[in-house]
C-alpha cells in the first residue's frame, strides 16, 4: 500500500480515493465501472450517448428515423437514458456493492438536463453520484437534489467553482461530494481552458489546486471534501506530496488514460493497440472540437488533416479593399470574393493540388477541400442529430430557435460520428482518439511489457503500490 493513501468517506461509503474518469461516448461503460468500483475505488458510468443492448445481449445500432434534427434530436435523448440506464444496471450488478458508482454527463452535450433526468428517476440507489464538466452546469446541483444524489463539478479554476457556488452551488452544499479539478493542458478530451490561459504555456497543477482549496474554505466546504487531480495522474508516487497535504486537504486523484488499456475496457483492439505505441508528444491540444472547446487527442491522420484543412484557410471580403485587391479565381464558381495578392498564389497552388473547393467558414474566412471533403463534410451537416447543446460545425443549438445564429463552420468535424465509429471498431486512424497526454507511458511503464493487458483489479492493486 503507497504510503500514507487511505480510504475516504464519499456518499456514505468506504472507498479508495481512485476515481476511474467517465470518459464519453462508450469509451467507459458498465464493465470498466463495475470492475472499478468492485476493486473498491469509484467507477464512473458514461452517460454520454451510452450503448444499449438487444435481447441477446449485443449492442443495439442507434439508428436515427427521423426526418429533421430536431425529431432526430429526440431519439437521441430517448438513446442516450435507455443505454445509460443499461449500464448504470449492469455496472451495479458487477460491483456487488462495493465502491461506489458514478455517471458522467458533459453539460454540453445535446438534451444533458432531460437525459441526466431520466437516467436518475430509472436508477434510484443504484447511483452514488454525478460528475459533470464541459461548460458550467449550474443546475446540476439543483437536479442532484431531486434524486438525493452527490454532485461532482469538474472545474479548471478557482474562479469557475466560485461561480458555480456562488449561484447555485450554495443552496444544496450537503450534496457536494467533491470537485474534480481537471488540468487543461494534460487532460484528455474536452477541458477548460480559459481565453485568459496560454494552451502552450502549461501551470503547475499545485498552485491552481491551492486556490481553489481556498475557494472552498471560503465557502464554508469542510476540507474533508474531496478536490479530485484529474489530467496527468499515472503513477500515485509522483503525487507524494500532495497526499496529507494540509494545505490541500483531501485529495483524490482521477485515472482517465490508464484504465482504456485494461480487460475490461470496452474500445476495440485497434484503439487498445495503437496506445501501447505512443512517444511523448503524440496528443495534441487542439480547437477543431465543434463543441469550440479545446481537447486533447492522439495525432492521428483524422486530427493531422483538421489541421492541414485550417492551414489552407484565407481572408476573404465581399468588396475591394486596400489589402483584398483581388478577385479570387478558383474554387468559388465565379462568386465575387476578394483576396489578398498572396493568398490568390496560395489559393491557386492549393486548387491545383486538388483542393478544388472553397467553402465559407464562420470566421469571414475560406478553407479549401477536396470534392470527397466536401461531400462528407455537407452530408455530415445535413445528418445532424443535435449531439451537442452548441454545435459550431452544424450550427444546431437544442434549445429555442435550435440554430446558433451562425454559418456552419467545415473546419471541425461531426463529433458523435467519429466518437461513435472508433469507439466500435472504426478505422483508428481516420478518427478523433481521445487521450491524455501521458499516454505515452503505456510504452514506458513495465507494467505493460510485452503487451502485458491488466484487469481493472490489477491495474487498481498496481495503482494502489504507488505504480
């Protein structure tokens, strides 16, 4: 046992302060989180967009029949609680009622509120609490205490939960079971940057985690709440000083990365395989995510080509200027766009390398693509189901006039369509791969040699040394 870890008190249960991170989109399900909670730690259902299964136990295809993004929008919801109500099920009945269960909702996501809902009224006792992140949930506190659950806000700042305390947070302080404070520039996935923040300039996670310690006490938040260090937890060691660290308070430290190299994780070979061969350096922070948050991801081809679609990208006006002196010629079928003199060169090079056309984004700029970019990217477009609360690459919005107001941005890419094919055995290299970015020490750690895959209850025991 790693010196000096002991077991807290979360929701009125014994358990490890080791949180198995809810990574979205089927890339954590009933099998990792049952295991996880089992091994006595806190497993965490996703929520987001979850599998469900026919009779014979097989993953049912979500398949979309309606006619509009909002019918579609709807079928999503109805999607989204009967899979997370399947797991949540099936991860209780593999916990024995060890540990404790969690779910993990993304604020942002498409229908969160009524989604986050109907997965609660269907599980009552079998949930022990819900984290949530992505944007700033304000009334996740409010629906913790319809259902008599501890809610978990996944922060990036002091300043963030102050915000949330201050409006809701407050009204319901019984219930708050921790706050995840989650490293922008080494978490995987979506996270919270702040436009204040450098995304190449990374910060010391200690002083971050010390304000808002702060902020809580401020608050009145005893410290035996515990902040959850989630991005760049690999081994419990590299953490020694912030164990029975008075200035912190409890600690508890989230495992995102780690557990998708496990028996029990659900994403496919190709994915499990591909992450035993990563150097340092190969995630890559970036802002394609039509969600307009940063994330982090492996650099696959699907990433690197978002990146080369940007860089083909120019100003354009719809009127002669001092700087766009002249007419674009190709790529626009004879429309009146207005270029600079360098970027007319570039925009032919580009068209004559097969980029053959331009397409609007909302920035008052042009990306050039191939015509089989084109297609996909309008045919993902117009298959929109309304996945996220804001969507810049669709620009659907779930909720009033459900449009962002904005023109449909074909630098970024449909998220529940990439998440959903390599989370289910699709092409690794022409999709979004989630990851942190200490993912390189799957190829580091001895653990893992000669292609060693732990169980969760391994990997938990391993964890637990120190290692």
């Amino acid at each position: 046992m790693f010196k000096g870890l002991k077991p807290i008190v979360y929701h009125g249960r014994e358990v490890w302060p080791l949180v198995e991170g809810g990574k979205g989109v089927s890339a954590t399900n009933h099998a990792s989180s049952g295991a996880w909670a089992a091994a006595g730690g806190i497993g965490t259902v996703s929520a987001v967009n979850a599998d469900s299964y026919d009779p014979t136990g097989k993953i049912a295809p979500q398949v979309y029949d309606g006619k509009t993004r909002r019918e579609r929008h709807e079928e999503l919801i109805q999607f989204g609680i009967e899979g997370a109500v399947a797991q949540v099920k099936l991860a209780h009945e593999i916990s024995s009622g060890k540990g404790a269960i969690n779910i993990n909702v993304l604020w942002e996501m498409g229908g969160a509120q009524p989604i986050l809902r109907g997965v609660l009224e269907q599980t009552k006792g079998l949930i022990h609490g819900v984290t949530c992140g992505a944007g700033m949930p304000y009334k996740l506190s409010e629906i913790a205490a319809e259902f008599g659950v501890s809610y978990l806000p996944i922060v990036s700042s002091g300043r963030a939960f102050r915000a949330l305390w201050k409006r809701a947070y407050s009204k319901v302080p019984e219930l708050l079971g921790a706050v995840v404070y989650e490293d922008p520039w080494l978490a995987g996935g979506h996270n919270g940057l702040s436009n204040a923040e450098d995304p190449l300039k990374p910060e010391d996670p200690y002083p971050r985690v010390k304000a808002l310690r702060d902020v809580m006490r401020e608050a009145g938040i005893p410290d035996t709440t515990p902040i959850v260090m989630a991005g760049g937890v690999w081994y419990l060691r590299d953490w020694n000083d912030w164990i029975d660290n008075p200035e912190l308070g409890q600690i508890a430290f989230q495992f995102g990365t780690r557990p998708l190299l496990t028996q029990e994780s659900p994403i496919p070979s190709g994915w499990k395989d591909r992450l035993m061969t990563l150097e340092e350096g190969d995630v890559l922070l970036h802002k394609f995510s039509p969600t307009g948050f940063y994330s982090s991801a492996v650099k696959t081809p699907f990433l690197l080509n978002l990146q080369a679609r940007s860089d083909r990208q120019i100003a354009y006006g719809r009127e002669q200027t001092e700087t766009l002196t002249h007419e674009l010629d190709v790529g626009v079928k004879g429309k009146n766009y207005w270029v600079s003199l360098a970027d007319l060169k570039r925009a032919r090079e580009w068209f004559g390398a097969g980029f053959a056309f331009a397409l609007k984004t909302p920035a008052d700029t042009l990306v050039f693509v191939t015509d089989a970019e084109r297609k996909v990217i309008q045919k993902d477009q117009a298959d929109c189901m309304g996945c996220l609360s804001h969507c810049g690459f669709s620009s659907w919005k779930d909720h009033d006039d459900y449009t962002t107001g904005y023109l449909a941005d074909p630098r970024s890419f449909c998220i529940q369509k990439t998440l959903q094919d390599i989370a289910h055995g699709g092409d690794v290299d022409q999709n979004l791969m989630f990851a942190g970015h200490n993912a390189y020490n799957f190829k580091r750690d001895p653990f893992y040699s000669n292609g060693f895959v732990p169980t969760v209850k391994q990997l938990v025991d391993r964890i637990l040394t120190g290692d």
